[in-house]
C-alpha cells in the first residue's frame, strides 16, 4: 500500500500530492531521481488507475 505525500504547493492556498515508491520497488526497477515519467489516469466503477511509464532519453 502507497500513501500519498501531501505539501503545500508554491501557489498559496494549493496543496502538491506526491507518491513515494518503496525504496525496495525503486532499487528492482532500476528508478532514479533522474528519470522522467509521464502520467495517465483512468477511471472506471469508482476506481482511480495511475499508470507512471518511464520517458526513454
């Protein structure tokens, strides 16, 4: 289970909502603070899906 990382955002009265990986998932994926990624989200029967698919250089 993931929980989200809430901090106000640089706009007053925003709030940034991060999600941290489980270094243990990062270190198998070979993910680092280097990589970019682009984000989709779905929706269907009340559930959210975030798919993160990581950019190639």
């Amino acid at each position: 289970m993931v929980k989200p990382y809430i901090r106000r955002g640089g706009i007053p009265g925003q709030e940034t909502y991060y999600l941290n990986i489980p270094r243990d998932i990062a270190k198998a994926l070979n993910i680092t603070k280097n990589d970019e990624f682009i984000l989709s989200v779905d929706t269907k029967d009340g559930e959210i899906t975030l798919c993160y698919r990581r950019v190639k250089k």
